[in-house]
C-alpha cells in the first residue's frame, strides 16, 4: 500500500516535489510506520518506480496479447496513451518519462534506475521490429536501433505534450503518424 500510494504521489509530483509529509498524508501512516518498512524516501522511490515500471509491463502485455504480427504488436504497444487525460496506465502520465526528467540532476540512483528501464523498453521494441524482420512484414535492413529510438522518442514526446495541454489529441496525432510510418517507411 506504501508503494502503491507513493508511486502515484511521486508520478503525479515528482520525487523532489514530493516531501514526507505528502507521503504521510497519501498513504494515512505517520513516519515511523513508513520509515519500518523503507529506510529513508530513496529506497521508498526505487520501489515505488519499480512497482510503476511493472505496472506498464502488464499492460503492455495485455496490450500485445493475441497480435499475429510484429506490426500489430507495435501499434498495440504504442497505442496505451491514446486516452492520456481520463485512462493514462499509471496516474500522471508515463512514470518514465516523469522520473527520467525529474531525476536528471537531483537523485543519481534513480535516474540509473530509469536508464535501465529505457533500455529495457528500447530492448524490447527492436525484439518486435527484428520478429517484424524475420517475418518479413520490414525490410530486412532496417536499423532496429535508429527506429527503436525514433519511435520511442516521438512516443515519450506525445505523452509530455498530451498531458502539457491536458489533451488526447497529441498522443492521437503522434499514433496516426506512426501508422503512416509504418505503412510507408518500414514495410516492403
């Protein structure tokens, strides 16, 4: 429940936005009873961001659950944003995003622990786009890496403006984008 609660205040705040008294105040327990289960407010971060991450890895899962091909798996996946402002996977937005920025300067192990959630995601999209290569639904020259990042990138850069101007609209441009992409850059 400590986790659970502090993952939402930290996404929606930021982990320096963030104080004691806000965690005290989100999850109802004085200091002591957080303090008994996490040595201080950065072990309590590195879970609450871990329990954010698998919070996305299960719904990309399901996301991508019964999809024949590399290509549906890719819209799938790139598609959970869609509704931003009313059903956005984790409460404020993409808890990557979120920690990546917020912790570029001011919490070391955080921002560590959230370069190695984007090379994992980084990892697991250039797995679709090789399975779309051997399947032969993508050239068989494509740079999985460039395109890994290039999709990511404008993926992230959807998600920051679609929650600047409280607007779905951004994140459905960016996906009809992709789909445009997709139909004329990737496949043969």
């Amino acid at each position: 429940m400590i986790i659970e609660k502090s993952a939402t205040l930290f996404n929606l705040q930021g982990y320096s936005g963030s104080s004691m008294s806000d965690i005290m105040g989100a999850t109802g327990l004085q200091k002591g009873g957080i303090y008994r289960h996490f040595k201080n407010k950065d072990e309590l971060a590195l879970e609450a961001f871990n329990h954010s991450v698998e919070v996305l890895r299960r719904t990309y899962r399901f996301a991508i659950s019964g999809k024949k091909t590399a290509e549906e798996k890719l819209l799938a996946v790139l598609s959970i944003y869609l509704n931003i402002v009313e059903e956005p996977p984790v409460k404020g937005g993409c808890p990557l995003l979120n920690t990546a920025v917020d912790t570029d300067d001011t919490h070391p192990l955080l921002n560590l622990r959230a370069r190695e959630v984007m090379n994992e995601w980084l990892s697991f999209i250039q797995s679709i786009l090789e399975e779309g290569i051997q399947a032969e639904e993508f050239k068989s020259d494509l740079d999985v890496q460039e395109v890994s990042i290039f999709l990511t990138s404008t993926f992230e850069g959807s998600v920051m403006m679609g929650k600047l101007y409280n607007d779905n609209d951004y994140v459905k441009k960016y996906y009809n984008q992709l789909k445009h992409y997709l139909n004329y850059c990737i496949k043969q």
